[in-house]
C-alpha cells in the first residue's frame, strides 16, 4: 500500500463562500441505458436537491462532517483505469475542491502470488475531523482461489503518513454474510465508536457458541481504540419446522446512528434466512435503544425482500431518516446486499409513528442529515412495510416484527 497522496482537483476560489445550509447529503446510484451504474452526491436545500460536483469520477457512500463543510466519499484514482483498488478522497464544501485522503493499490505478493483489493466502504470523521474511522472490503486473489473479508481501520485526516493506528477485522472465514463493520458513529465527544461486530448469542446443539452481528462499542483515547461493551445482542439462532421444512433465522443488527444527545441509537435488525438450507428473502426492522442497551424499540418492520441502507437522526433527535431499497443476492447466496438503484428515503418520529415521504429527495442512501430537519411532505408512505399494523394509544403506527 502506496502512502496517501492529498492533493486539489479543482482550483480554490480567491473569495471563500461559506455553503448553503444543506439540510440532507445523500449517494444515488442511477441505472444507465446500455447498462452500466452513475453513482453521485447530493444534497437538499429547502427541498430542492442537486448534485455535489466534487471534480472525481464516480463518487460513492459519503460520509459528511459534523459541520457539514466535508464530505468523504470513495471514487476511483483519475486517469488510472488499471488500478482496481479505490480510494478515499475528502469533499470541501466551502472550497469547492478535493483531496485524497487514503489511497490503496492493488499489487501482487510476490511470495503467495495472490492480489489484494481494497474498496472503501462505510466511513466516519471524528467530530473534531482529527481521524478518520473506515471500513474496507478486501478481496484476496490468489492461485488456490482467494477470498473477501472487511477491516475497520483508523487514519489521520490531516497528514500524509498513512497514520493508520488500527486494522481489526474477523475475515471471511467467520463473516460469510458480509455484514461485519456494517455503518459507523461517533460519540459528540470523540471517545466512543459503534458498529456491528459478531456477539455470543447462544449455545448449538452441539455446544459450539453461536455468533450474530451485535452494535458494540469501542473507547478511542487518541493513540489506541479497544472494544469496551456490547450494546445489543440479537436473539439466538432458531429452526422454525413447517409441513415443507424447516425455516432458520439469525438476527443481524446493522447500520448504527447515534443520537443528537447521545442518549439513543437507531439501527436496523436484519432477520437472515434460509428455507432447506437455501437462503430466502430477509427481513428487516428500525429500532431504537438507550445508549446503556435498555428501552429497545421496533420503529417500523419493513416487507421481507427488502434491505437497509441507512439511517440518520435530525438535528434536534424528533425524526429518523432512513434508506431502505430491495435486497440483492439472496437466491443462493447468503451474503446480504442491496440493490443501490431501488433505495429511497423515508422518515419517521423517532419515538415511532407514521411513515412519510422526504421533500425534494425520495431516493438516495446513507443519508446525514445537518443542522436542521429537513421537510417532509406529510405524505403517508407505507408501501414498503408489513401488513402487520397497530395501533398505540396515542394514535401512532406501531409495527412489529414477531421474534424478534
């Protein structure tokens, strides 16, 4: 791996306009004729979105500053179109130009001969944009056939050393759902980040521990980071047997938000399921937790099929805005994706309530919201959810999940 190289890809304006006060920064990725994906940033203004030209190609999964002035994204290395790996770069909205922040090669181990590939994937500054928490997705190619595992690393934002302070990951052999490192968040204060990382959540039949992917936190003191406490814990694996078979099901809990105050976070559990050992469509929830793992709440339960794409609060913690579009690769296959082309933006009370459109920008994935709560359109959105509705006393949609 090559050290990072920063550098501007578009000239600084001599008068610095601060930015509009964007409301929601979110990717879209759009099907183009022909074939092939266009994937952009973009962010709403008063209900109005327009894509962010941030000078590189292809730009995906952006991750935005508490400020709201920098967007981290992953693109492509210009005029290289050999080099498979991608890198990290950083968006200034105020100068308009960008920088790479983290760069990977690909290149040959001339001792196993295998190749590793590096693709950035979910991403999260620090608050006071000090460091740079990434989760990459390495696929190893070698001639006795390879494999792909996720590593969630630490870098300084500011400097050009590859400071990379940390590098954990389980790997491939123990991940085969691809779903370890899925979304990050800071605390306020810059000493806790939560993911979803595997947790014991039960004992097999024949005695072996049984693992699921948990949120947990981990304590960074500005040199080390170190796991300190699990904060949810799926429900144990089960085997449903119905008269064509038997259903099992694994509780993956994914894509973790905090809270404006800290108190909560929202994330999406993810039932993984196979009928006769061959995997069918999953099914997912929004829930809500107290940052000590009490008050768990199911927010909304979404139609099987369908797959998260994120989840961010509004500045002053009343609302959710989540992504959700259909889920990919679940005819024969376990790992767990979704289709970037079908995501669209929805919100709802964070205490839970009725589904609505959002205003200006009804697709897109891992939205961030800033500073304000972006409008909505009132309209009540419930294409997307189970048939299995109440009613709680104030009024408010509740949606349930059974066994879960």
């Amino acid at each position: 791996m090559k050290l990072p190289q920063l550098f501007l890809l578009a000239a600084v304006t001599t008068s610095l306009t601060p930015p509009a006060d964007a409301q929601l920064i979110t990717g879209r990725t759009l099907p183009l004729e022909g074939g092939g994906l266009q994937n952009l940033i973009l962010e709403t203004v008063n209900g109005q979105s327009s894509i962010i030209e941030t000078g590189l190609p292809d730009p995906t999964l952006p991750a935005v500053s508490r400020n709201g002035r920098f967007i981290y994204f992953t693109s492509p290395e210009p005029n290289r179109p050999n080099q498979t790996s991608t890198d990290v770069y950083r968006y200034d909205r105020v100068a308009r130009s960008s920088e790479r922040i983290v760069n990977f090669e690909t290149a040959r181990n001339p001792n196993t001969g295998s190749f590793e590939t590096r693709f950035p994937l979910y991403k999260e500054p620090t608050p006071n944009e000090q460091w740079l928490a990434l989760v990459t997705q390495v696929s190893i190619t070698d001639p006795g056939g390879g494999g792909s595992m996720r590593r969630l690393e630490l870098y300084r934002t500011n400097d050009q050393s590859n400071n990379r302070i940390a590098q954990f990951g389980l790997g491939n052999q123990v991940d085969f759902l691809n779903l370890e490192f899925s979304g990050l968040s800071w605390s306020s204060d810059d000493s806790r980040l939560i993911t979803s990382s595997y947790v014991p959540v039960g004992i097999s039949q024949q005695g072996q521990t049984q693992s699921s992917q948990g949120i947990v936190e981990f304590l960074f003191d500005g040199n080390s980071i170190a796991q300190n406490r699990i904060i949810t814990r799926p429900p144990d694996w089960q085997v449903i047997f119905i008269e064509q078979g038997a259903i099992s099901q694994s509780a993956q809990d994914i894509l973790p938000s905090w809270s404006p105050s800290g108190a909560k976070i929202a994330f999406f559990r993810v039932l993984t399921r196979t009928f006769n050992v061959l995997p069918i469509p999953s099914i997912a929830a929004l829930m809500t937790v107290n940052a000590d793992g009490s008050g768990l709440q199911t927010i909304a339960t979404f139609s099987e099929g369908l797959f998260p794409a994120g989840v961010t609060w509004s500045a002053d913690g009343s609302t959710l805005l989540f992504s959700i579009g259909d889920q990919g690769n679940f005819r024969g296959d376990l790992i767990q994706t979704v289709d970037l082309t079908t995501t669209r933006l929805r919100a709802v009370p964070s205490n839970g309530g009725t589904i609505v459109t959002v205003n200006g920008n009804p697709s897109g994935y891992v939205p961030t919201t800033i500073k304000s709560t972006p409008p909505m359109t009132g309209e009540v959105d419930l294409r997307d959810l189970t048939p299995n509705l109440s009613t709680n006393g104030a009024g408010g949609l509740v949606l349930r999940m059974s066994g879960l």
